[in-house]
C-alpha cells in the first residue's frame, strides 16, 4: 500500500500501526490504512468548526470524541445507509505546506508564453495537495444521496442516468454559498473506490 501512496503522490508515514498518507497543503493526512482483510473502512470530510460537529453530533444523536489520529482534534462517526463509514472532523492541527513545484508556461488563445518552447514532463509521481473526491458504490442512489443532502448540504452538480430516468448516480459537491473555498474536504479513511 505504501508503494500505491507514494506512487499515486502522498507523503507517507507510520503511526500507531497505521499507515498514513498526506498531501502537500499541510493537514497531518489524507488516507489512513490499517492492518486487516482489504476493504473500505470510512469516508472522512472536515468541519469548519468543533461547533459545526457539535450541530451535527446533536441532530444525529451521536457524541463528539477526541481524534487520536494525527493532529488530534474531534471526531463525529456515523454510518451511511449502506454500511460506510463517515467521519467529520474539525480542528486538526495543520503544519507547514510542502513546496509545489512551479507552474509550466502554459499557451492560451490570447497568450503565448513558451511560443515554439517544447515541454518535457518527468515521469513521476503527481503532486497531491489533498484529496477532493471519493466515489462510493451504493444500492440505492435516491436513498444514499439524499442522506448525504441531508446531512452535509451536497448540492448535486451532474447526474449520470444509464437511460431517461434510470438514475445511476450523481457528481455531488458542497454547497459553499457565497464563501469559495470553504467546504469540508475528504480526510481520514481510504479513498472509495
């Protein structure tokens, strides 16, 4: 699994045996992988704020726990209509940033910085800076997507149907209102698949 990580982009590292990957934009991880039988074990998104967990742990009638994962911070663990489960933390501490590399040059219509420059990109590993998506296979897609409507306020953006009205999924995203950049993103457990 380390090799797939370090392949796919993270930085990874040991704690507690588990192995942890993270991006570069500085959050402790982004994927956990534990020992055991090979399966997804939860989704994780991020809060804003303890008291966004708070809100969420009331409605639910769940607690809110200390995260003994690294970074500390809270954790709400709930269980999706198919067995999934979804992990919302909040106040993680966050480290310094790693370096990205620099942009290439890129050509547009109305400018040409590398005109008749050639590009030469290194095979190498992408540079992750978190995770922002995760695909989960469910039995029923009106009953999974509107759990998740319900909870964390995902807005759909497409929806993929195999014919009229024959709904298969949906592309979904946080509903950020006015405020870009402001959106849980997906943190502890493996990515879905």
């Amino acid at each position: 699994m380390r090799a797939f990580l370090e392949d796919f982009g993270l930085d990874c590292f040991e704690a507690g045996g588990r192995l942890y990957g993270r991006g570069s934009d500085g959050r402790p991880f982004v994927h956990v992988t534990e020992p055991g039988e090979a399966r997804f074990l939860a989704l994780g998104l991020r809060a804003e704020t303890v008291a966004d967990l708070e809100k969420l742990a009331a409605s639910e009638g769940v607690a809110v726990e200390d995260l003994s994962e690294p970074g500390g911070g809270k954790i709400v663990r709930l269980t999706d209509p198919d067995g999934y489960g979804v992990e919302v933390v909040a106040g993680q501490a966050k480290g310094e940033a790693l370096p990205l590399p620099p942009d290439q040059p890129v050509n547009t219509a109305s400018a040409k910085p590398r005109f008749r420059q050639t590009v030469r990109l290194e095979a190498e590993p992408a540079h992750v800076k978190r995770i922002g998506h995760a695909v989960l296979k469910v039995r029923d897609f009106r009953i999974s997507e509107r759990w998740y409507k319900d909870r964390f306020g995902f807005i759909t953006s497409d929806e993929v149907e195999a014919a009229t009205d024959v709904p298969l999924g949906a592309f979904m995203r946080c509903d950020r209102g006015g405020q870009a950049g402001r959106s849980p993103h997906p943190v502890p457990g493996p990515a879905a698949g």
